[in-house]
C-alpha cells in the first residue's frame, strides 16, 4: 500500500479542525504544516474524512482476514490500495479493487513489449505542450515583478500597532471610520484610536491611544479564550465579540462590556449586527445561532442544524443566511422555527456567503472550489463559477450598482481561494472578468475600497496587494514579516488596516 504522507493526514487534520469549527486552529495549524503550498486536492478529501480514516482502520483489518487463501503476501496486495481508496471504498470495493490491478498487472506483463512506447508517448506529449499549448494562457496584464519598487508603500505611510502578544486574527474600522477594533489569540480585543496624518514620521512614532477588551473569566484560560470574530453596529457606537469560551460580549466604543451574552456551549465563530441594530446573531460550533435582544441582552430566538457552520449574514433587520457545513445554504427569519429557504448544490462544505448590496443575490464559495450566485426572487443558482482550482475561502461584494451611493458602477463579486489568486466576477455577464495572479501563496482576505475602485488582498505569502479594478494591476504592495488574515478599508478610502502575527498594520494610501 502507498504510504499514507505527512502532507495528506496533515490535510486530513485540518479538515477535521475546520469541520469542527475550530476555525483559527486550523488555520494557524494549516500554516505551520505549510499546506498552502500542498499539491494535494481537496474536492478529493471527503468530509469526517479522519473519523473515516479510524472507521476504515477497522476495516482494514477485517479486510485482511477476508483476503484468498492463496493471497499470502499481504503487503503485495495492499500495494494496490491508496490511502484516499481506504477513506472512500468498502471492504467489498477494495476486495474487488485488488483483484482487478492483480489481473491489469498481469495483462502488463504480458505486453511488455509495448511498454517502451507507452512511455515515450508521454514525453511527446509534454513537449507538444511546451510548444504548441501557449494559447491556453489568459492575457493578463499585472504587475507582479517584484523589482517593481514605484508599487511598493513607502515605511512613513505604515504605522504599526503593537501591543497583541498573540496573533491577530480580525481587524475592522468602525463606520465613522477613526476607530480601528482588532481580536488576537491572546484573549483580548483592542479599539485603537487612528489619526488622520499622512507622512509624518512623529506621528508615525507615537503610542497609539488604545483600549483593552479583556475577554478571560473564571471558565477560560488564554490558551482557550482566542477572540475569534468582531463586528461594528451601523452607528459606530457599539462592538460585538466572540471567543473561544462561547460567551458574545458587546463593549462601548469607549470600551466598556455592556453585555455578556451566555448560551452557546461552543466557539463562537460569527458575530454579527442587523441593519438597525436591535437584534445581535451569534453562531457557534454547537451547531446553533442565535439572535439576542441588544437593549436587555435576552435570547429572542435559538435555530438548531444538524450540522456546523462556518458563515452567516443579515439581509435586512430580521432575516439572514447561514451556509452550514452539510453542502446546504439556509435563509432564516426571527419569529420561525424553521428555515424558510434552502438551496443545494454545493459538493463541500461552505465557507463563505455574503448578500449583494441590493439584497437579491446572495454569493456563497466552498470547499469544492465553486462560487455560486442565488437569485431570491426566482429561487435557483443564477451563477456558478468554477475557475478556481483549490478551495475558496471567502467572498465580497462591490459598493457598486443598485443600491449602493456607487449605482452607475457594475456590480462585481472578488473571491480568494487556497489557488493564490483572487478573481473577479462579472455578475451581470455571468462570466470571469479578471483573474489577478499576484499572490504565491494561499489568499485569505479581499475588500473592495468605498468607491469600488481598488480591491486590498491579504495571502500567507507575507504581502498586501492593493489592486486597480479596471486596470487588473498592482498599484501598491507591501510585504510584512507574516502571513496576512484579514484587511479592511476605512470609510474615506485613503486607509487600509491589516493583520498578522501579532501586529496591526495601517497603511496611509493617499500618497
């Protein structure tokens, strides 16, 4: 049997962390392992595939008490099988596998005397296609080459936030754009105060004045109490947490706790405001989402899945969408029991979904490297985007067209994938309209500026690209000292906050 390799039960680790909902586990596991850059596919790995990997162990053995009498060596049989066979075929279906490579092997044997060719037919190939096969490339035009300095953000235009001990993994601005939330793994969240200088190097060098959010009680440790997602109400005057202790708080934006919101018996993953500001909805690994009463702090309503989820946002002030782990994308609404809405067709779990600005489309990407677009009003998938090649991780939506302050703009869709790339998506056409290659690694984070204008990408690969919508090209880069996990755009657009490591970045982009 070919060995089972690090690479791939690392994968299979991974999975089993992200499945499960630990989401920041898996992704500062995935980066250690190094996984951004595996060539391993993961529309092949199968979801529980590690609980799978146990079940199958079992079987294993069976299988082996079940083999001929005349099938004496073992090993010669099981050289057959893949790891991937044992995670996804029955005793009977690896029983009948063996069988039919033992007689293949056999047939091959016997024409040996064409192996030769079959061998050498391969190498032509291989060089047809490095000579006839440069058609196949899109014609991009991106400033990738990384001797282009005039892309790269001067250091006086970079003002650095320090004071996390533990990575960062959310940063986001308030609406009223001066005050800048950021949630690490050191079981604190931070409201730092931003000023509006541009280029000054005193400035530059000045602590920033910033609060604390403690988020340790009696039940949790720093070990065990990351703050894992954060989210500012429309006016600016209220953040909402989540953390590893499965408790929600919601602090003044002087940085006082105003509520402790206690029912979830898992991570907190999501936290997010509806669009007056009444109702807060929570959504945690144990498979349930709540929404809460702000002004009194009391439970107005717990939905129940029957599997986790790793994503949800409001439509208005009392529906939303949850794309849940099971493949499915449900709408809900306060007030019913049960969903009012699914819709199937993803082959993996969902990692991301995300309303359109007008509310009649909503995105969602998975983990079976597709995009999908659903239309509301006729109740099926208008759009599925299958470009990318690996995993995607999240998607956002444009400020432009119907009913954003951009309407005379197309509405456009940015997705982010495990492919290194970030593709833009006409939705009107249907269609690709850019792929921007400017990433090596693995690209976690995207947000479109306040005009539409530019897109600010976040990778593993240490670099913040800013990007030109219409142009399809670099315009600033900034490479850091970590992979990035999140960035964000203030409201005026001349700002964009990143973070990684330990650190908060804020980039000036006006010069």
């Amino acid at each position: 049997m070919a060995s089972l390799t690090s690479d791939l039960l690392n994968f299979i680790v991974f999975r089993y962390l992200q499945e499960s909902g630990f989401i920041h586990a898996a992704f500062s596991f995935g980066y250690e392992a190094g996984l951004n850059r595996s060539s391993i596919d993961g529309r092949l790995i199968p979801i529980n595939a590690l609980i799978k990997i146990v079940q199958k162990g079992l079987q294993y053995l069976e299988l082996e008490t079940n083999l001929s009498i005349d099938d004496t060596d073992m090993d010669e049989d099981f050289r057959f099988v893949e790891p991937f066979d044992l995670i996804t075929k029955s005793v009977s279906e690896l029983q009948q596998m063996i069988k039919e490579e033992k007689e293949k092997v056999r047939k091959d044997k016997a024409n040996a005397d064409n192996e030769l060719d079959h061998e050498r037919e391969p190498a032509r190939d291989s060089e047809k296609e490095k000579n006839g096969n440069d058609g196949d490339l899109e014609p991009m035009d991106i400033c990738t080459d990384s001797t282009s300095l005039p892309c790269e953000i001067s250091s006086c235009d970079v003002r650095a936030l320090e004071g996390h001990t533990s990575e960062v993994f959310v940063c986001a601005w308030s609406p009223e754009g001066s005050l800048l939330a950021s949630g690490s793994g050191d079981s604190t969240a931070r409201i730092w105060t931003i000023g509006d200088g541009s280029g000054n190097p005193t400035m530059q060098r000045m602590p920033p004045n910033v609060m604390v959010l403690k988020h340790l009680d009696s039940r949790a440790t720093e070990e065990n109490n990351d703050v894992t997602t954060l989210d500012w109400n429309r006016k600016g005057t209220l953040l909402a947490t989540g953390s590893y202790d499965g408790q929600a708080r919601i602090w003044t934006r002087s940085g006082s706790l105003f509520q402790t919101l206690n029912k979830h018996e898992g991570t907190i993953f999501s936290v997010k405001w509806n669009k007056k500001g009444d109702y807060l909805l929570s959504g945690s690994t144990d498979r349930t989402a709540v929404v809460w009463n702000v002004k009194s702090g009391e439970l107005k309503q717990q939905f129940c899945f029957n599997a986790g989820f790793l994503d949800a946002d409001w439509l208005d002030n009392n529906s939303f969408a949850i794309g849940s782990t099971d493949n499915k994308v449900y709408i809900c609404k306060v007030g019913v029991n049960q969903p009012v809405k699914r819709f199937s067709g993803h082959k993996n779990a969902i990692n991301a979904i995300k309303w359109d600005p007008s509310g009649s489309l909503l995105a969602s990407c998975s983990e079976d490297t597709t995009v999908k677009i659903w239309s509301m009003k006729r109740d099926v998938c208008l759009h599925n985007f299958r470009e990318h090649s690996k995993e995607i991780n999240t998607v956002r939506w444009s400020p432009t067209g119907a009913g954003t302050s951009n309407p005379n703009k197309k509405l456009l869709l940015a997705s982010a994938s495990f492919d290194s790339t970030v593709k833009l998506w006409d939705i009107e056409r249907g269609r690709l309209l850019h792929s921007l290659n400017g990433h090596r690694e693995v690209v976690y984070s995207v947000a479109f500026s306040p005009n539409g204008d530019y897109l600010a990408s976040g990778s593993l690969d240490k670099r913040m690209n800013i990007w030109s919508v219409k142009e399809a090209k670099i315009v600033k880069t900034y490479h850091t000292d970590g992979g990035i996990f999140n960035v964000c755009w203030n409201k005026e657009g001349n700002k964009v906050a990143t973070c990684f490591s330990n650190k908060v970045f804020v980039f000036d982009i006006r010069s």
